[in-house]
C-alpha cells in the first residue's frame, strides 16, 4: 500500500482462479507503469508458488515477485505449458523489509509484454 505516493489513495488488487479441483489465488496484483505484477508472499524462507504458476500458465505472462524471508535473488524458469511448450519466465524475490522498495528494484528487461 505504500508504493504509491502519498497523494495517490492506497489501493489493493488480487487475482482469484476459481476452477473445480483447481482454485488459485494471488497474494497481489501491482499495476507498474503499464505492466501488471503478480505478488505471492510466503511466511518463510521457502514455499510453493502455485498461484503464481497458474497465473503465469493462464496469462502467458513473464515477470512475477515473491516477498519471503530469504535472501534477495533473481531467477531465470522455464514454465511448462504442455508436453511441448515451454514459456520462460523471471522470478524475482525480496525479503519483506524491501517491499517499499519494489518499484526501485524491478529490472527493466523482466517486463517484456506478452501476448
């Protein structure tokens, strides 16, 4: 809520997949610049990201941030859509102290648009 500036109301946005057997649902969706960014936050160091999977399958989408108490680092996946299709994507994930911080930290070549 604090990304924007302080003139600007805060706002919150989800993403929810509500599918028989297999209901997903995103932590945050951040609008930056023209881009949407999917957020999950896990309570530990590690976790499973399957909403931000879906997410990622379903949109086609390439960029997604994860908020946990690990280190910062920055990867480089590959997401399986099918038996022979393969959409690459960019994970980035911050402890919880750098979420302010979001905007700053965003590498400008994640953000390419899919269509």
């Amino acid at each position: 809520m604090k990304l924007k500036p302080f003139y600007q109301e805060p706002e919150l946005f989800y993403w929810v997949r509500e599918k028989a057997q297999s209901s997903a649902e995103l932590d945050y969706v951040f609008q930056y610049k023209n881009n949407l960014i999917p957020i999950e936050v896990k309570a530990g160091k590690t976790g499973h990201l399957k909403s931000l999977h879906y997410f990622i399958k379903e949109k086609i989408w390439s960029f997604g941030v994860r908020f946990n108490a690990d280190m910062p680092s920055f990867l480089q996946e590959n997401m399986n859509l099918s038996d022979n299709i393969s959409v690459p994507y960019k994970l980035l994930s911050l402890p919880f102290y750098f979420a302010e911080q979001l905007e700053r930290l965003i590498p400008v070549d994640a953000l390419t648009v899919k269509n």
